[in-house]
C-alpha cells in the first residue's frame, strides 16, 4: 500500500494543485501560448500575437478573451491614426499563473522519470 500512499501524497502536492487549478486555462495550447508570448514583452498588438501564435483572428480573440475573464490578460484598444488597434499585455496574475503550471508541469516530469529510474532499479526493467 506504500504505493497508493505515495500517489496520494502527489496528488495532494502544491505542484498537483496548480497543474489542476491552471489545466483547463492553459491546458489549451492557443491559450499557453499567448500567455507565454505576452509573458517574454510588456505588451504586444493583437497581430503580433496572432502571427507568432499562427493562427486565425477569431481564434485568437476567443482565447484572449477567456485569459481576460481570468484576469491573466489586460486588452487596451486605441487608435493609431483613424485605424484602431488593440494592444494584449499579461497581468501580473496572469504572469504568476503561467510560472506556477509551467513549475507544475516541470515538476510532473521529474516526478515521473524518477518513478521510472526507481521502477527499472527495483524491477530491472521500464
């Protein structure tokens, strides 16, 4: 039963709580990865954003608008000249929930390899 305990153990961990709480925001890969490029510049243009994530400007709204239902996204529209613009900038918040699963994410894997290598040790093989 030292097994089960220890998968209990994970599944209560910090690292598991923050995968959970941020799996279904940035489990999304469009989503993690306009936070992530928001994340790397202070703030960008909704066509930046929309050519380094490649995709289409519907797809790109549809996400940016659930990161900003959850507070990890500001958007600030304005005029350049007559033409309008929207410019997309990550919330500190937002910035600290990227850091938190993207923590969660590195810790599931050395959890893993390392239940792996204990595994192959105790039973010879993978």
């Amino acid at each position: 039963m030292a097994g089960l305990k220890g998968a209990e153990d994970r599944a209560a961990s910090p690292a598991n709580t923050a995968l959970q709480a941020n799996t279904t925001l940035l489990g999304n890969t469009t989503r993690l990865a306009v936070l992530a490029f928001l994340s790397a510049c202070r703030e960008a243009q909704f066509s930046a954003v929309q050519e380094h994530c490649a995709v289409s400007a519907p797809t790109l709204s549809k996400a940016v608008s659930a990161l900003e239902s959850a507070s990890y996204v500001k958007v600030r529209k304005g005029y350049i000249g007559k033409y309008p613009h929207t410019w997309l900038a990550a919330t500190k918040h937002g910035r600290a929930a990227l850091d938190d699963y993207l923590s969660a994410l590195q810790l599931l894997v050395s959890s893993a390899r390392q239940a792996a290598q204990e595994s192959e040790r105790t039973t010879g093989s993978v």
